[in-house]
C-alpha cells in the first residue's frame, strides 16, 4: 500500500475537514497532489479550497477537486477561486451530466505558476 512505500510522507486524518485540516498543520508536509471530495456545500468546498492552499507545494502540485461541474456547490466554490485568481484550472473532465471533476494548480504567492 501507499501508507507502507511512503509510510513518512503519507498522513490519513479522518472526519469533517472544516475541523481536522487546520488542526492537522501542526505535521508540516506539503502535497504535490491535492484531492478535495468533501462536503458538497459552497461554503464547505470554499474553505477545503483556501485551506488546503497551505498545503501545497510551491514548485509542484495538483489539485483536484470532485463533483465539479456535477454539484452546483462546489462548481461556485472553484469557480469563484478561479475568478479571485486563486486557482488556475488546467482542464475539467465531465464524464456524464451528474459526474466529473477539475484540475488545477494554486496560484499566487505560494506557488509557481507553470
């Protein structure tokens, strides 16, 4: 498995991202793949956007998000980080009406923008 080959470099934090991903920053890792599938809410797909942001490494990373454009909640959330110039989308993959995600990178003063 994954967590056996990369054992320090892989962390599973389990429940509500709104509460474990800040309280998980204490680790100080950075991610070259980001996936958020959480909560399919606006405000919910917002915060794991911004939150994660922290997260990423800043020569090198992917971040890739679920649902989008199948929930309307989240399709706002990414499209709104596209538009404040937050993320920059790569591609989108619909693989039918109700089923697809994103792609993309975080730009700005963390990251390098490809």
């Amino acid at each position: 498995t994954l967590q056996f080959i990369h054992f320090s470099r892989l962390y599973l934090t389990c429940g509500n991202s709104e509460n474990t991903l800040p309280k998980a920053a204490h680790l100080n890792g950075l991610c070259d793949v980001i996936i958020i599938d959480g909560g399919h809410s606006f405000q919910t797909a917002s915060k794991d956007i911004l939150n994660f942001r922290a997260w990423a490494n800043p020569t090198n990373h992917l971040v890739i998000i679920d649902d989008v454009p199948a929930n309307s909640g989240v399709s706002k959330a990414w499209d709104q980080a596209k538009k404040m110039g937050q993320i920059r989308e790569l591609f989108q993959c619909v693989m039918e009406p109700s089923r697809g995600f994103a792609v993309g990178i975080y730009v700005g003063n963390k990251t390098t923008t490809h």
